[in-house]
C-alpha cells in the first residue's frame, strides 16, 4: 500500500532566533530557559527542536536538560507545526472519474486520507485537490462534503463551488445523495436486512465507534451477492453517513468486515493457506462502488460506478477458489461418491 505521507514536503522552519541567557536564567535548563524566553512556543515543542537538532547552545547540539549560564547563546531554528501547513498544496495524483464546472467525482485509493488530522497532517486528498485546483483553497474543506476511511476505497465527490458544496451538503442531510459499497464479512448473513441502530464514541475506547443507546441514528441496508465458504460478498446502502458505519453495523450484527483492524474480531478458523492470504490483506475490505446524486446546477439525476480495485478483486478470486475447493472435497467423501 503506498504510504502517501512519506512523499510529503518537509516542514520548512522561520528565520533562526538569536538569544542570549541573561542572569535570572543562569542555571536552569535549556528547556527550562527558553520556555521562559520563548512563552509563545510550548515547553514540549522546544524539546523537540532540542532533540531534533534545530537549537545549538554556544555553537553545538545539546540535549534537552543541559545546564545554561549567563552569557550563553542559544541559536534556535523554529519549525513550522504539522497543523500550520495542514492546507497545503501537494503535488499527489487524483484518479479523477468525472469533473465539470461545479463537481469533481474521485475514486480514492485505499491508504490515502481524505482530510488532515491529528497524525496525518500531510499527503491527504485535501492537499492533492488544492494542488490540482488552487481555488478550492476559498471553499471550506476544499470542497469535501463527505469522507472514506484511510483504507476504504471508491467514490467520493468534491463541490468546486460554495454553492454546489452547499446544495450538496443539504442532499447529504436530506439522505438523497445515494452511497453503495461492496464489502466482504465473517460468516453469512441473511440474503437481505437493514440495520437501525445509533451510532457514538466508544464508551471507553475513544478511537473507536460503538452502538449506542444516545448516539446518532444509524441505517444501513444490505444484501448479499454472493456466499462463500467462510465470508460473504454484501452490498451494502447508506441512508446516513456516519463515521465507521458500515464497519460498526456489520460487527454488531455479528458479521466484521474482513481485514478491519478495529472491528475485525478474532477471525475464522480457515486452512492455513487462506489464512495467510487474509493475514496479508492490510485493510477492511470495504470499498464505495457507486455514488448517485442530483447535479446542484443542472438538477439532473447522476450516478457513477468505480470498479472494485485489484487488492479486493483478488481477494475475492482467492475466497471464489476456496469455496470450489471445499465443495470439491465434501462431494469426494459423500456416501453418494462411492
């Protein structure tokens, strides 16, 4: 999976800051003294910069507690935050399904963030549209209107303009924009149900999504396309659009989507060979296959479809020739064979 964060641009830092450690400083830590003389940075932010080499005392690389004497001079190279740069444009690919005056329809790869957040500030979705359009950089969020999880592929759409980003915001609040995904799941469901139930924060695992008795209302329908030995193939439709959904709702049915880190479960006892291959697919096996909507401009019903990419189709080949292998085996040893 590539790691869009690692082909980001580095933090470029301000102007060097020269200080010299005058007497009601003399003593303290490094740290401590230019906490002092530099309220405006966090202590933890200038040790950091301490320990990442970006502040010499008296010409030479320190560590955080080093004793400071009146006199000293401290050359400190202040570093942008991660936060600060957040909005910046990069130059990342888009695989761009449809694109007019108004709208730009996006199959997202997995492993690509939609928006910066709190240990992914850089290589997002977000600063690859503000490199493809600059002017997104005058609409909130670039334009986004709704997310996919890091490692959840297919459909997503960005509004150009406010006022398509507005119209679209309210088709999403009025359950018209329609979201389709195709995901594989532990065990077999039944061939069709829907799943009510709302959707919060973990009572005690923050990162984590949970049914919950005042969370937000939920719905999700599904339908099985096909059935395999250990796992099945859903279709599943969104009627609202909250975080982890899909993932939460299948679990609490009994069904974790397979590969979820976070809601995976404990897994299937499969052979061996399945097993490995399962082991070595890295993400939940969730991808959105169509989105449909109503143009903000034109009024005109739109619809698109993303085909399942080669991590999911392959996978899906794998579980496709498991299953031949077991009915194969079962008709072998049946009393009727011999």
């Amino acid at each position: 999976m590539t790691d869009y964060n690692r082909n980001a641009p580095q933090l470029q830092p301000h102007s060097p800051l020269l200080l010299e450690i005058p007497s009601g400083c003399s003593g303290l830590r490094l740290d401590q003294a230019l906490s002092t003389l530099l309220p405006e940075y966090s202590r933890s932010r200038l040790q950091t910069w301490i320990r990442e080499g970006h502040v010499k005392l008296n010409g030479a690389v320190v560590i955080p507690r080093q004793v400071v004497w009146q006199g000293d001079r401290a050359e400190v190279e202040t570093q942008l935050a991660a936060e600060e740069i957040a909005f910046h444009a990069e130059d990342i690919a888009l695989d761009i399904v449809y694109e007019d005056e108004s709208l730009l329809v996006i199959n997202k790869p997995a492993g690509l963030v939609v928006h910066p957040g709190s240990g992914n500030w850089q290589g997002t979705m977000l600063n690859a549209l503000l490199h493809y359009i600059p002017q997104l950089a005058g609409i909130p969020r670039a334009g986004i209107v709704h997310r996919l999880d890091k490692d959840t592929s297919g459909l997503l759409v960005v509004a150009k303009t406010l006022t398509a980003q507005t119209d679209l915001i309210r088709q999403l609040q009025a359950r018209t924009v329609k979201r389709e995904y195709l995901a594989v799941v532990q065990g077999a469901p039944e061939e069709t149900g829907s799943v009510e139930a709302p959707l919060g924060r973990h009572p005690t695992q923050r990162i984590k999504m949970a049914v919950v008795q005042y969370g937000k209302p939920a719905l999700t329908h599904f339908v099985v396309v096909e059935h395999f030995a250990h796992y099945s193939l859903v279709r599943c439709q969104l009627e609202t659009g909250r975080t982890h959904q899909i993932r939460v709702h299948m679990q609490h049915l009994g069904f974790p989507l397979l590969g979820d880190p976070v809601y995976g479960g404990k897994g299937m006892n499969v052979p061996v060979p399945l097993r490995e291959v399962i082991r070595g697919f890295m993400r939940q096996a969730l991808h959105a296959v169509r989105l449909g909507l109503i143009h903000p401009v034109s009024g005109e019903a739109m619809a698109w479809h993303a085909d399942m990419p080669a991590d999911m189709a392959g996978l899906l080949e794998v579980l496709r020739n498991e299953d031949q292998c077991e009915v194969t085996a079962k008709t072998a040893h049946s009393p009727s064979s011999n």
